[in-house]
C-alpha cells in the first residue's frame, strides 16, 4: 500500500482544535501566547494537565504547533518554574526532547536533560518539573502508526525500542539532527502559505519518524549497527534495481521509503546502506532524481504536453516546486525545455 493511500485520518478531533475550539486544517502552524500557567495547559489540546506555579515571577509561555494527520509536533517555552502533571489521550506516544536547557529538568523524578528524550505512552500520568525560562519540543504520534512503521519500516517490535523508562539516552548527532528538523519545520509561521500539502505532510511525517527512531537507536550506531554489511554486493544491487522498478511503475506518485521498505521487505537502514554504497547517495534522493529524468525525457520528447501534464505523470503535484526543482538539477526552466524540444 501507498503512503498517500494508508494515511489513516485522525480519529481524535481534538488534535485538530486549536485552543479556542476552532478548526485548524492538518499542516498549519498554530501560534500561542499565555499569561497563566493554566492558560498554558489549556492551549496544548488532546492533553489532560495541570501546571503549577513554583517560582515568584510574571509567567509567560508560548506554544508553536502544527497537527498533521497522524501526528502533531510542538514547540513549549515556559518562563517560571513549573511542576506539570500531564497525560496524553488515547492511543498516542509523547516524545519529548529538551530544545534549550538553563537548569535540570525531571520527568516522574528523574533527571531529564542533555542527550536524553522522554517518551510516555497515552492514558498514563507522568510528572515533569520544568526550570525557568525552559524550551521543550514535542512530537505526539498515533500508537497504531508507530507500531506499524517499527514493524514494516524499521523492522524491529516497537517495544524493542522503547523501554518502560521514561527516558531514552541518544547520540549528540542524532538529537541536533532531530532538534533541527522540528525547527524546521515549526519555524516558518509567519507566511499566509504555510499550509502543508497531502504529500509534504507524508514526507514530513515519514522523516520525522526516522528522526525520531534514529536518535533512541543512536547507541547502536555508536556501537556499530552492521545492518545491511552482511547482505552480498549482488543482493544490494538487487535491492537498489527493485526499488527502481518499483518507483518507475508508480511514477505518478511519489513513493516514499517507507512504503519502499514495506515492498521490499528491508529495514530502512538495510535500504539506505545499499543504496550509499551502490550509488553514493540516499534513496530519496536517487528517487527524485529518477523521477525528474523521467519528466526531462517527456518535456524533450515530441509528444509532451504541457509542463503540469508531464509534471503530473511523473507524481509532481506542486507546479512551483517541480519547476525549482527541475532548474537546480538541470540548470533550466522546465517550459524552457519543453519551448526547445
């Protein structure tokens, strides 16, 4: 199954509420500013909280969120000293991941700070004593589709790794690498068309969930995780031409890694170590490349149609983006080349 075909749409309405009740479209960032440590608690939706108070002081917080289909990502920031009962509804999964740090933090009275990740399953309470002037980034993801994409992507139980422990130590590189995406992906709310695509909102969930497994598996990779060196060189160059194939007969989509990994069989690290060797870079971007080759050969053939018809055939749905795209990779417009065949 595809990607785009398989988004299970959210259940939980709530994830699509903003803090006054008001719908909010999966993929727009929603800003926040509170003056209350319970104001605060009430703008984070789909979560059952209290915040107390602990230090003297004005408090202010702020809440950056954008809900997606099968998740929802946030930025916190609180100004004061706070003892935060919290609880996440439903069949859900709570990362969270210290974005700036100016004192100890504890999750259910344990330290909680460099290099670590919180994790806490929904419908269980859990306490976190936050410092002043503290920054959280948050990712909240459905049970089914974390277990679902440990299963078929990472091949491994969900369990496996996620311990009962309330936190998960992670590699340094791993979590800037996490941190820098959230960031990304949380910064641009100013723009009137910072609204996410069906497929933007795919990718971005997909990367995030590699980001998110890569940083709690990091100490197998400090330990020198050999998935994908045992496979011989001809089953690598296997693997990479099936995954080929397989995107050129679904090109009027864009196949993503995930649903690669389902097909073929492969974890997603056994799918980007063959690829990494057998052509030297990641499968995304051979993948896109592949695809845009495909599109120059229709623009430069006799029979092309239009740009938005060729871009179409080829799973480029966003015209603007195709058109950047194509001229980074072959220094030309794509009405450009379609003007000179």
């Amino acid at each position: 199954m595809n990607q785009a075909a398989t988004r299970i749409e959210q259940t939980a309405a709530d994830t699509r509420l903003n803090a006054q009740g008001a719908q909010v479209p999966a993929g727009r960032a929603v800003v926040s500013v509170a003056h209350d440590a319970d104001e605060q608690a009430r703008n984070l939706v789909g979560w059952r909280q209290t915040y107390d108070q602990l230090a003297a002081g004005r408090f202010v917080g702020t809440l950056t969120e954008i809900p997606l289909d099968t998740m929802k990502i946030f930025c916190e920031t609180t100004s004061q000293t706070l003892r935060q009962a919290c609880e996440v509804r439903g069949d859900a999964y709570w990362f969270g991941i210290p974005a700036a740090l100016d004192g100890q933090a504890r999750i259910d009275s344990q330290p909680f700070g460099e290099h670590a990740i919180a994790v806490r399953p929904g419908n269980v309470e859990f306490e976190l004593l936050t410092p002043a002037q503290f920054s959280i980034y948050g990712v909240v993801v459905r049970g089914d589709v974390l277990r679902h994409y440990a299963e078929t992507v990472e091949r491994v139980p969900l369990d496996a790794r996620l311990p009962s422990a309330p936190t998960v130590r992670a590699g340094a590189a791993r979590l800037a690498q996490l941190c820098a995406l959230l960031a990304q992906r949380l910064g641009d709310t100013d723009a009137d068309d910072d609204m996410l695509s069906d497929v933007e909102r795919d990718d971005a969930q997909a990367e995030l969930l590699a980001a998110l497994f890569d940083a709690c598996t990091a100490r197998d990779d400090e330990a020198g995780n050999t998935d994908g060196l045992a496979d011989p060189p001809s089953r690598r160059r296997w693997i990479v031409a099936q995954a080929r194939d397989y995107v050129l007969a679904h090109r009027s989509r864009p196949v993503g890694v995930p649903e690669l990994c389902e097909q073929l069989h492969v974890s997603r690290r056994t799918l980007q170590y063959c690829f990494q060797d057998v052509l030297g870079m990641a499968p995304a971007t051979y993948l896109r490349a592949l695809r845009l080759n495909g599109a120059r050969r229709d623009l430069c053939g006799r029979a092309a149609g239009s740009v938005q018809d060729v871009a179409a055939a080829w799973g480029f749905w966003h015209l603007s983006q195709f058109a950047t795209d194509y001229r980074r990779m072959f220094g030309m417009r794509p009405s450009e080349a379609l003007r000179a065949a």
